[in-house]
C-alpha cells in the first residue's frame, strides 16, 4: 500500500486539474515500472545511464515542478498561492516589458544630443529611483558634460544615493515632478533648476508595475497613503485579496 499512496501524494503536488492527475498518474507509473525493472535486472555495464526521474519526465510534458513553483514565487515577491501565481505568471510572464522604443529615432531626429534630457517617472514603489541609477551608471548622452559625474564616480567615499548632475543629462525625474500626473507636463516645474527647459527635449522614462506586486509594495511603504500607514501600524493583512 505504500507505493500507490507515495503516487497519489505526488499527484496531488504537482496537479490541480482531474486531467493533470490521470496524466501525472500514468507517468509516475511508468517510472515505478522502468525504476523497479532497472533495479532488478541491475546495468548492463558502467556506462549505462540511470532511469529516467520523476522530475525529468514531467519537465518534458510542461508540468512544473517544486523548483520552478519556489522561483515562480520568489519572482514575485508576494505572498500568494501558487495557483495565483500560475495565473499570474501566464498573463504578464517574468520579462520586462519596454514600450515606446519605436518613438526613438524621432526624438533623436528632432533634439540634438547637445540639448537632450532623460528623466524618471511614475507612481510610489514603482522603482522610479532605480530606474534612475540604473540610467546614471549604464548611460551616456553624447555632447553632454560628464565630468563632474565621472569625478563623483571615482571618489574615494562612495555616497549612499546617486547624485543628479543636470549637466549629464539624466535627471532624477520629470520637469514636472517624479510621481505627478502627466497632465502637469508643459504646465508645472517642480524645481528652479528644471525652469526654461523645454519639455520637448525631455525624454520620460515611466515606470510601471503590476497592481498586485504594486499594492504589496505599497502596504510596505505606503508614503502618502494615509490608510496605508494604519495597515501598517495595525498588523492588518495588507492588500487585502
């Protein structure tokens, strides 16, 4: 009686659906029969390969396994069951997706290298900072004076944020703020340093992310989300799905 019980135990991790176990059933079945022949009849010789395991027959028919679920679930980065996260993980995938790169070559056209801007947008915990230091450090504008940033580069004490040199060309946000709505674009300059420069020669780099990995982001540092703070103050399940 053990081994049918080890079997459905295996059923019932690797499969939600009644289809998924009577296919998972016939395949971990058949690796009994090949595992328990294989070990009676003993190898042919030294060379011989082992019998096939569990995991790699369901890797070749495309069912997950303990493996793949546990970095599914870490790419998320939220607490969620796996069913969820299968869910999750075929609508959006795990790549980041990058739209707008067809506009490129007309900014490029239209501003000369000399006058270009490249600055960060988008809602709270949407890796608006990162986005930024990731731009700072891989990126250069031609024609752009780069000297006082190489020069903080190489200083001997490393800061703990990067610092925005408007020289370089990239800016920590948007002439018309970080996290403000789009519709103050052309309208509002959130810092004196930003006043006179025209929007036309800014290229924003917005930030987005997934409501789900968002709103957790959110109930661990909510900002100015006044109800966000009670959650956290509280202990209280957060979001709440």
């Amino acid at each position: 009686t053990a081994r049918p019980n080890f079997l459905w135990r295996m059923c019932a991790r690797f499969c939600s659906r009644r289809r998924d176990v009577i296919r998972t059933s016939v395949l971990l079945l058949s690796v009994a029969i090949v595992i328990r022949g294989n070990t009676s009849a003993g190898r042919a010789g030294q060379g011989a390969a082992g019998p096939p395991t569990v995991r790699s027959i369901l890797s070749r028919v495309g069912t997950s396994t303990a493996e793949d679920d546990a970095d599914l679930l870490q790419s998320l980065g939220v607490l969620v069951g796996i069913g969820l996260a299968r869910e999750l993980d075929r609508l959006y995938g795990r790549k980041v997706v990058i739209q707008g790169l067809d506009r490129c070559a007309a900014f490029r056209e239209a501003v000369p290298p000399a006058d270009r801007f490249v600055g960060a947008a988008g809602m709270f915990n949407t890796g608006t900072h990162f986005i930024f230091e990731y731009l700072d450090r891989y990126c250069e504008i031609p024609d752009k004076d780069h000297a006082d940033r190489e020069k903080d580069r190489t200083h001997p004490k490393k800061r703990k944020f990067t610092r925005e040199y408007i020289e370089s060309g990239i800016l920590q946000e948007t002439y018309w703020g970080k996290h403000k709505h789009v519709t103050d674009r052309g309208r509002v300059v959130t810092l004196p340093k930003y006043a006179g420069l025209p929007v036309e020669h800014l290229l924003p780099v917005v930030m987005i992310k997934d409501p789900l990995t968002w709103l957790s982001s959110m109930c661990r540092h909510p900002y100015n989300w006044n109800e966000g703070h009670h959650y956290a103050e509280e202990g209280t399940r957060c979001p709440r799905l």
